[in-house]
C-alpha cells in the first residue's frame, strides 16, 4: 500500500485575515481527502511550526517542531518565515511514509487527490507537481465545500504541490530558501526535476484549488524577495549537472512555443534553460499530454495565461 506524508506549514495568521479564513478550508479539506482514501493508501498529515506555535496545529494532524532559525536572522526587518529545507526534514523525520506531499497552507484538495496521486505512482511517475485552479473568492467557511468542490475554477500556472519520494530528500539542494515568498517553488520544482526518474506535471486536472482568482501576490518586501530570488537562482546553478531536457515541461513542443512559455513563467530561470535546451538539443523529448482550456468567454488575459501554462507531461 502506498503511504504519504503531506507536510504543510500553518500560519498564526490574524482572525479576518485571508489566511485566517482559507486554512481551515484547507485542512478540512486534506482530513476528508485522507478519509476517502483510507481504504487504499496511507495519509499522515503533519504539521510543521516552530516550538512555540503547537497552539496553531489543526485537528486531526501530527506535527513536526521546526529548528530555531529563520528568515529574520540573516535579513534585517525580514518576517519569521521557515525555510522549506527544515519544513521538510522535521516533517520527514517524523513519518515513515514512501512518498512526500509538500503543499502550500493556502491550497485546498479535491476529495480524489490522494487517490490520484497513488494512481499517478502506480503508473510510474516517481515525482510530480500538481498546479492548481483559481475559484471565485467570495468563500469564507467550510460549510461551502461542496460549492467549491462544484466550482471549475481557472487554470494558473505556477507550482504548489509536490509530490516526491522520500529516498530522494538526501541529495535535494535547497540553500535555505524561505517559505511565504516568490522563488520557492522554483527551487523545489527544480529539485524534483533533477533527481526523478520519471516526472510528471499535472497542469490540467482539477486536484486542487486556491479560493481567489489572482495570479500575483505581494508576497513580501525587496529585501525578503531578493534573498529569495538569489537563493534560488543558486540552486538551479548547482543542480544542472542533474538537469535532463526530458523531465522539463513544454520541452516537447516546438521551439518557439517552449521558449516562450519558459521565457514568460517564472517558475524557470530561463537563462539556463536556453543552456540546457541548446546543450541537449538532441536529447529525447516526451510528448505534452493534456493542455490548458479557457472557455470562450475568457478574455485575452487568460487566453496569455494559458501559453504559458506548462503542458502535462505524460
């Protein structure tokens, strides 16, 4: 039987704020997505908070005491944000699962999602990342679930789950990039990337989903997100020994078409993929699978998101 761990990272987030208001949403919705799927693989949910934060731990999840060390340390008027490496390792150090489920706090599972990602390992994928639709966001209580469960939503482009297997974490390179700011999932994606044999991305089933439909965030101020941008931008660098151009999304398309969605997407650097798309030219290249859909009534703005939301790759 397969087994998950899914790590998040709760946020004391003031009451009437919107983190306030989706989290709960959030892991309401990971404890019903584990009780449809208790029959057929293992969920351990758990959370990982710094020793003073156990009070913010929600029901029904395990949790994961985080290092004494953060953001604030090494950037002056920084906020107190964990960096993704020791979210991982304490919430990994505390489970025994095959596979990890990194997610964002603010990202909410459709009741199928743990039983899709087991059918996405049976299938062969030992790594893959999941991106999520964008619903209407005037819902503010669980007791919505089922019209937002009901609600298509729209695609987005950018990466926050993940899912990897546990053996791999050891060779990860993450150079302390912190949580809560741009960059990060770059630097997660990039490692899943790197050091899978076969990653998938699944851009265009409805798994998750995020109450609210804007694509950007201020995520932080200049000094949080420059830190963020240069560690990031580090682990790319280090990891292109490992890069293979096969497990990179829209590296089958046609030239002009995966530049442009790289070029465009900041979840690439795209630098260093121009290097590895010229470096590997003539390396195999996997067909994209399913592709991102507007209906007719999206403007010209999402039509745009669309071209550069990366492909599935089968």
């Amino acid at each position: 039987m397969i087994s998950f761990a899914h790590i998040i990272n709760p946020v004391a987030a003031p009451e009437g704020s919107e983190l306030g208001r989706v989290q709960p949403i959030t892991y309401e919705t990971m404890r019903r997505a584990a009780q449809q799927a208790k029959n057929v693989v293992n969920v351990s949910l758990i959370a990982a908070v710094f020793p003073d934060e156990t009070h913010i731990i929600p029901q029904g999840f395990q949790y994961a005491l985080l290092p004494d060390r953060a953001l604030n340390d090494v950037v002056a008027g920084a906020r107190r944000l964990p960096y993704l490496e020791d979210i991982l390792e304490t919430g990994i150090i505390n489970s025994s699962s095959d596979f990890i489920i990194y997610s964002n706090s603010d990202i909410a599972l459709m009741p199928d999602f743990y039983l899709r990602c087991a059918e996405l390992i049976s299938a062969g994928a030992d790594a893959f990342c999941i991106n999520r639709r964008r619903i209407s966001g005037h819902y503010s209580n669980v007791s919505q679930l089922d019209q937002m469960y009901h609600e298509s939503g729209l695609p987005h482009p950018g990466f926050d789950t993940f899912v990897f297997q546990r053996s791999k974490f050891p060779s990860y390179v993450l150079n302390r990039v912190a949580v809560g700011l741009p960059y990060v999932d770059m630097a997660l994606v990039h490692n899943l990337i790197a050091f899978s044999g076969h990653f998938r991305l699944i851009a265009t089933e409805h798994l998750t989903f995020h109450i609210g439909k804007e694509l950007v965030k201020n995520w932080g101020g200049k000094p949080e997100c420059e830190y963020n941008y240069t560690r990031a931008v580090k682990t790319v660098n280090d990891l292109k020994p490992y890069y293979r151009i096969e497990n990179f999304p829209g590296s089958g398309l046609g030239f002009l078409k995966r530049h442009y969605m790289w070029l465009f997407n900041p979840n690439y650097n795209y630098p260093t993929m121009l290097w590895l798309d010229f470096r590997q030219l003539l390396n195999k290249r996997r067909k994209p699978g399913g592709k991102c859909v507007v209906n007719s009534e999206s403007g010209k703005y999402e039509q745009l998101i669309c071209r550069i939301t990366p492909p599935d790759l089968d």
